[in-house]
C-alpha cells in the first residue's frame, strides 16, 4: 500500500518514509561508464505511482534507480536501500512493492539485473529511429560544441514502433500531470520524435529527447483538424527551444497539407500554453495582416483568415497572438494608449459576462422570483470591476512573458 493511505502516528516510523521525487533517479544510459559518470534527472510527478503524498513507506536511505538505454530505451529498474522496515516495527503494515507498483506501467519485460541491463547497451549502437526523417538542425553557434537534433514522425503501423513507444510513453507519468496512455490501435494518431544525434567512432548514435502525439480529428465536410494530445521534452534537454523546435516541425507538417483546417490542443499545460504563444506569434509576425500598422487597427477578419490559412491557427489563437503583439507596439508610457489597449483587452474578457447575463435575463421570463434569484449570482458592478483587472493585469503578465522570449530571439526587430 502507498504511504498515504497510513496514519505514521508513531515518530520511529517517519525515518521509513521518503520523497518518491526524490528516491527515483532515472538516466539515459550509452555505454557502462554512463552507470556511474551520466547525471541523474528526477521525477515532477509521481502521485499516479504513490499517491497524492508522493512518497514511499518502508525503507531507509532509499534509491530507486530507473535507467532507460539512450536509443532503444531497454528499460531497468532497481531498488537499494539501508534497510527495510520489519513487519514489528511497522505493526503488521507491508512496505511499499516498488517494483510491483512502478512496474505495472513499465513495458513488460523490464530488466532488474544490473548485468542484463549492462550487457543489452551494445545493441542501441544498430539503432536507428522509426520512421520519415522531417526536420534536422545544430544547436551551438556561439561558440560552444554544436548539437545535431533530428525529429522523425512515425505512425503505429511501422513495423517495431508499437513497442517502442510502449517505452517511450512510461516517461508521461512522471514528467506530464494528469497524464495518461493512449489507445495507439486507431490509424489516426501521429507520433513526432526528437533524438540528440552523436557521431561516435563513426557511426551515428540517437539518444531519445522527447516526443509529441497528435490526433487526427475529423472536419466537415472533407477535412482534418489535427490536436496536439502529448508533448514531452526530457529535463536534461530542457531549456534548449528543443521544444519550440518540434513544435514547429510539426506546424511545418500539416500545414502543406490543403485538407488540415487548424490545428488544436487538448487540455494545455501552462508550459505549452507558453511555448505555443512564443512560437505562434513568432510565426504571425510574418503576416502581412499582422503588420504594426495592421495591429493598430485592431483585430480582424483579415487577421483571422491569414493566420487559419497559412498558419492553421484557430481563430482564438489568433486573436491571443494580436493582443501579444499589439502589446509589443502599445506604448505603456503614453496613458491615452495604454488606457485604449487596456479597454480593449478587458471589453473581450468581459464578453463571456455579458452573454450569460443576456441568457438570464431570458431566463427570467420562464421562471418565477424566487426560482430565478437562487439560479442568478449576483455580483456588483464593483465586484466585476475588480474581477476584470485581476483577469487583465494575470492576462499581461503573460504576454509579457511572451515579448521577452520573442525579444531574446531577435525576431521581433
């Protein structure tokens, strides 16, 4: 059982509970010596492993040594630890099965012999990744050693994908909240995948860096409207636009292809919320219609069919990547423009309001006094005031977040 579900009432059984984010070490493994020289990169999530406390109940100085091969992800699990609490001290209650409870969500077939582990890291130097190669580009022109990235996209049916994304899909659970498996059987899906690639005594060697699954929904009457589902870059290349990099691969791809209408997202991450908006108004600053000149006019039709045409972009994000960028020529210094900026933004954010006060002033004439009160919840005008700037003054933060980006990157000069 997991270590939430008992009361450690007893001060002697705390030192037998730890931090599975801090227990669980995982590593990209090449060769022997990565064992001991790779450095370690830690778990964000392991509430679908331990429960909402994350942690462990049953061992002293525990490590959980979780090790992927760099190319073909053969996957080992250990456990080590000082000591393992009696089943006296602990009053009848077993210590976690670490093993059974990570194990459940690991391919089958994992190794828990080091030596296994160990001797199976020759065979990655034959890999090579599934799949039709898009996109490839160095990182390191500052002066630092270049990096060669490579992205290829791959479908389930290609022979030996399936059970490699078996592997690869375990890093969700611990780096992606929430997250959860795929049903990959449907032909729809589409898989983007990003390795480091290593020249080493010659021979090219891919280490895994992430990957991101689309779902390919259908659009009335004969289109596509494609929906980022998963997106995941390793910690350790983390930091790098490796992520901004796949995303717009993956832009590039669908794009050329007439019959995609726009391209969604299911249920983002702040995180992606930001990349998206990076690289989206990155994008919209090569429109025509997204000229300053244009975004002083404000928001339009032209803005929105541009951006949905050459860009997929729905109209919402369309809209979200005017008000970034209007935000960029807004002299915040000059009042009278700022104040019309601010109206603007907040006249949209309002919207919603107003719509369900036109509905319930509708509703009114189906319902009786005291019927309608207990449905309406009254807010004061000041109230509303103050709840719009909270959502404006939230809303700029993270535009500016945004400009700074796009400013460090030199595009928007």
């Amino acid at each position: 059982m997991a270590a939430e579900g008992m009361s450690l009432s007893k001060g002697a059984l705390d030192a037998y509970v730890c931090s599975a984010n801090s227990a669980i070490e995982i590593k990209l493994i090449h060769t022997e010596k990565d064992l001991e020289e790779q450095e370690p990169f830690y778990p964000e999530f392991t509430h679908q492993f331990f429960g909402d406390s994350e942690s462990i109940f049953g061992y002293l100085d525990l490590k959980v040594k979780l090790y992927y091969s760099a190319s073909r992800l053969t996957t080992f699990l250990g456990i080590y630890y000082a000591e393992q609490i009696s089943l006296e001290k602990s009053e009848g209650v077993e210590p976690d099965n670490i093993v059974k409870i990570i194990g459940e969500k690991l391919q089958p077939g994992f190794l828990t012999n080091i030596d296994d582990f160990t001797a199976s890291l020759s065979k990655d130097a034959n890999f090579k990744p599934y799949g039709e190669l898009l996109h490839s580009f160095e990182q390191g022109n500052d002066g630092s050693v270049k990096k060669c990235y490579e992205i290829f996209k791959c479908n389930i049916d290609v022979t030996g994908f399936r059970e490699y994304h078996e592997r690869m899909q375990t890093f969700l659970l611990w780096f992606v909240d929430a997250a959860s498996y795929i049903e990959v059987d449907d032909d729809k899906w589409d898989f983007f995948v990003i390795y480091e690639k290593k020249v080493i005594d010659g021979k090219p060697i891919y280490w895994f860096v992430g990957y991101t699954t689309v779902y390919r929904y259908y659009a009335y009457p004969n289109k596509t409207r494609p929906r980022i589902s998963q997106m995941m870059i390793l910690p350790p290349f983390q930091k790098k636009s490796l992520g901004a990099e796949l995303l717009q691969t993956i832009y590039n791809w669908y794009i050329q292809d007439a019959l995609v209408f726009d391209i969604t997202v299911e249920d983002p991450s702040d995180n992606f919320t930001r990349l998206r908006d990076f690289v989206d108004a990155k994008n919209c600053l090569k429109l025509t219609s997204y000229s300053q000149e244009n975004l002083r006019k404000g928001f339009s039709e032209e803005m929105k069919l541009e951006a949905q045409e050459k860009l997929k972009l729905t109209k919402k994000q369309a809209r979200r990547v005017y008000e970034i960028l209007r935000l960029h020529i807004t002299n915040t210094n000059n009042e009278e423009e700022y104040k019309a900026y601010r109206l603007e933004i907040k006249k949209r954010l309002n919207s919603p309001y107003q719509r369900q006060k036109s509905d319930l002033a509708k509703l009114q004439k189906t319902l009786n006094a005291s019927e309608f009160n207990a449905t309406l919840q009254c807010t004061s005008r000041e109230q509303r005031i103050e709840q719009l700037e909270h959502q404006y003054r939230e809303l700029e933060a993270e535009y500016r977040h945004i400009l700074e980006r796009l400013a460090s990157s030199d595009l928007t000069n």
